[in-house]
C-alpha cells in the first residue's frame, strides 16, 4: 500500500480512548506499514521539567536517518492532495517517515529543532488521540489517492 514504513510515536495509551476503535480500523486498513510507538507519559507540574524529560525519552528516536515530521499546531499545513504529493516525494528519498505527536505541553524548542518538517493538522486544538486518528485517517486517505481509490472523493 505504502513504499515507506511510517511510524507514530505519541505519548499515551489509546486502548481505553473513545477513539480506540477507529484507531485500530485505520491501523488494520493500513497494515503492517504504518506503527503506533506509545510512549508512556511523563507526570509532574513543571511544564519545562516534563519537556526536558521528554526530550531525553524520545532522543533516540531522532537519531536515525529518516524523515521526521512534529505535529505542531504552527507547522505548515497541506490539503490531502498536497499531503500525498509531499508522501509521495518522500517515500522516493527515505524508507521510513517518522510523525511525533508530543504531549499536551508540546515539544520543546531543542525537539522541534530536530524535525525535518512541522506540521500542524488544524488551526483548532483538540485532544491528542483525535490528532493521532486525523493523522492516521490522512496517512490512509494519501495511500487511496496513490492507488486512486474512490474512498478520496
């Protein structure tokens, strides 16, 4: 369906989320070439202490040689035709894309300098796992306008 492997690293758990069963039918309709890496929140009240430590957990993440998108309520934005156009020149160059979604604080400055592109799925704030759906729903939405399906119309 896909030519590069696509990953989501997010902090939180979706099993008990209202969203958990479109979650799982988008995953399954994508197969095994898109993955969801959940990452365990980090608790506490300081919201630098939290990014920091935030920082460290997703570190390793960052250093291998694929794209790396951040969700970023300031990165750019594309339609679904741009956004398969922009996967489309991607999968030609690297064998995976990996998409960050951060807490509620974010990312950190030092994370964000890390990412290859920032982008942001909406003006609106909405809960992380919505997002994480949004996404995954466009990661589908891209392949079916790649196969020119008519799900996109």
């Amino acid at each position: 369906m896909l030519k590069q492997k696509t990953k989501i690293v997010a902090f939180g758990k979706a099993k008990n989320s209202e969203y958990f069963p479109a979650l799982e039918e988008f995953k399954k309709r994508l197969g095994k070439t898109t993955e969801i890496i959940e990452l365990e929140p980090v608790k506490g009240n300081n919201p630098e202490d939290m990014l920091r430590k935030e920082e460290k957990i997703l570190a390793p993440y960052f250093d291998n040689n694929y794209f790396k998108i951040i969700l970023d309520g300031n990165g750019k934005k594309f339609s679904s035709t741009e956004f398969n156009k922009k996967l489309t020149i991607l999968s030609e160059h690297y064998q995976s894309i990996y998409f960050f979604i951060g807490s509620s604080y974010g990312f950190s400055d030092k994370t964000k300098e890390k990412a290859n592109l920032l982008l942001s799925l909406s003006n609106m704030t909405m809960p992380h796992l919505l997002a994480r759906l949004i996404l995954l729903e466009q990661i589908y939405r891209s392949a079916m306008i790649t196969q020119k399906h008519p799900y996109h119309k």
